[in-house]
C-alpha cells in the first residue's frame, strides 16, 4: 500500500456494515476471484510443467519458465503501484488483467518451449500488477474496522488455491491437456474483470507528484529485473566466456537497483521492517526454488504420476 493509501478516505466509508454489503460485494468477490485466479495458476504450472517439457521440448528453459514469470512479478507490483497514485486503481488493475490473459492465452498455445517463457513473463507482469491493486484498494474502498477482514479474506484466496490448484490442475491435464490448465480459467478473467472494474472506476484518489527517489522505483525494477536475468542466463550458458560475461554484466546493475528498492538495511537484517523483508525474501526463495522442481523430479526421477506431484505441492502448501 503506497502513502498516499493510508491518507485516502474510503470510498465505502459511509455505506454497508460488512465486507459482504451489496454496494461491496462485487468489488470483494470480483477481487477475491481475481487473487484466486493468479494463485491457482501459479501452482497449476508447477504441477503441468512436466507434461509441458515432454510435449513442447526444451528442457534447457524449464526454470526459465518460473524466473520469467517471477521477474515480470516484480515489475508489475511496482509499476501498479505508480500508475495506482497517478490515475486510480481501474487502470493498473485492467492493464493487468489484460496482460494476465494474454500470457494465458499464448502460453496454452505455445509451440515451443521459448513461446512459453515468453508468455510466462507477460502472464508475471500481470499476475504481479493484480494482487498489489487488490491491496491498494483495501485502503481505498474498505474503513479501517474492516481492513483486517479483507486481508483475511484475500488469505484464503490464496490459500484455498494451494490446497486444490494442484490436483485440479492434474485432473484437467490427465482429462483434456495441460494446454487447458491455462485456457481454462480465461472465462473466469472476464467474469473477474466484469465484476471488479466497474467498482473500481468510482476510485478518485491522486496522489501528489513525487520527484524523490521514489518516483524513480519501476526504472529500478526494470533495471533489477533486466541484471537479474542475465545472471541467470549465465548461470545456465554452456559457454563459460559467455557465462562470466553475463554474471559481470548483471550483476552489479542487479545489486544497486535491490539496494535501493528494500528497506534500508535489509541486506544486513537490520531489526525490524528490514529483517521481516529479508526473511520473508529468503523463505519465498526457498519455497518457490522447491516447488519450481520438485515436480520434475517426482515425474521424471522418481517416475511418478502427475497427481503425486500435486499431492507433494500441496502438502508444501
């Protein structure tokens, strides 16, 4: 949530004693689906990926397929932040969506390994835009009694996916495609975006202009992104001149742009909001880095049915 959130009045200050009021219950379930959505496919690859590296190839880009996703992640929470201040929640939150569909719709028709990645990035900048709107507009449109309701709500958005994403998203790929994993849910976008965006519209909130260090956090993003990806293209280059020169490339503007993106000391887990933000980081790492493979080595090591590697992710879960 930006600063100018915490200032705002909510919209729906005035109206309806609970989350679930009708002049809020689209704009709670059109969000709650929305998270859902995002949570869902996020683990519903994870558990397909096998099936996808044995039809499309490619074995060399598997992890790509998840860092594509989690780079595009970062840009989007932070580029939805700004365009949030300048022009309002609807904005981000349907550039977003449309983002999130398109990477859907291109990564289910996929020819090739690299087409998938390709579509995995765009999917990440949406996936990453909508839940930070979702967040911004619990400031905006709920009063602060209601605030923790939201969030708890919005937790089991994200935690019901876990528990049943993985083994509906084996049974969709056992009984149709693992293409459907992704084609699937796009019907369930535009019932998202049918429901959210109008609510969202009424949204008037501006923040004043910022020409500090702040303004300059989606260049960084990109920035920290871009450096990031190259050292993990020279992470996985066969050449080794090639992969030095990748590391040496990435890696110096990747490190100055997370120095000034996270809170001032996180690096050092400074007590408080910088050790929070470092352990967080650190436990996202290893439970994204396990979930990513872990379904590669049940199917293809271990010879595993798919639906056993949905069981192990959700047990994760």
């Amino acid at each position: 949530m930006t600063a100018v959130d915490a200032a705002a009045e909510p919209a729906g200050d005035t109206v309806g004693p609970g989350v679930w009021a009708p002049e809020r219950r689209r704009l709670t379930a059109g969000l709650v689906l929305t998270v859902t959505l995002v949570a869902f496919e996020s683990l519903a690859v994870s558990t397909v990926m096998p099936k996808v590296s044995d039809d499309l190839g490619g074995l060399g880009l598997y992890g790509w397929v998840f860092s594509g996703f989690f780079l595009g992640t970062l840009v989007g929470a932070v580029l939805a932040g700004r365009i949030a201040d300048a022009r309002g929640t609807a904005t981000p939150y349907i550039v977003g969506l449309i983002l999130f569909a398109v990477g859907l719709a291109v990564g289910g028709a996929a020819p090739s390994m690299l087409v998938l990645v390709a579509a995995r990035v765009l999917q990440g900048v949406g996936a990453g835009a909508i839940p930070a709107v979702a967040y911004i507009s619990i400031g905006r449109f709920y009063p602060p009694t209601l605030r923790p309701r939201v969030f708890a709500v919005f937790s089991t958005a994200w935690v019901v996916p876990g528990v049943v994403g993985p083994a509906a998203a084996s049974a969709i790929e056992q009984a149709l495609s693992w293409r459907a994993v992704f084609l699937a849910i796009l019907p369930l976008v535009a019932l998202a975006a049918a429901m959210t965006v109008p609510a969202l519209r009424a949204d008037t909130t501006r923040a004043p202009a910022d020409d500090g260090p702040a303004d300059w956090r989606v260049e960084r993003a990109v920035v920290l992104a871009v450096g990031a990806g190259l050292v993990l293209a020279g992470s996985t280059a066969s050449a080794p001149a090639v992969a030095i020169g990748l590391v040496v490339v990435g890696l110096p503007p990747a490190a100055w742009a997370l120095v000034r993106l996270v809170p001032a000391g996180t690096l050092r887990v400074r007590r408080g909001l910088p050790a929070a933000v470092a352990i967080r980081g650190v436990l996202t790492f290893a439970l994204f880095a396990t979930d990513s493979f872990v379904q590669l080595a049940l199917t293809e090591v271990r010879h595993q049915a798919t639906w056993v590697a949905g069981v192990a992710l959700t047990a994760a879960t």
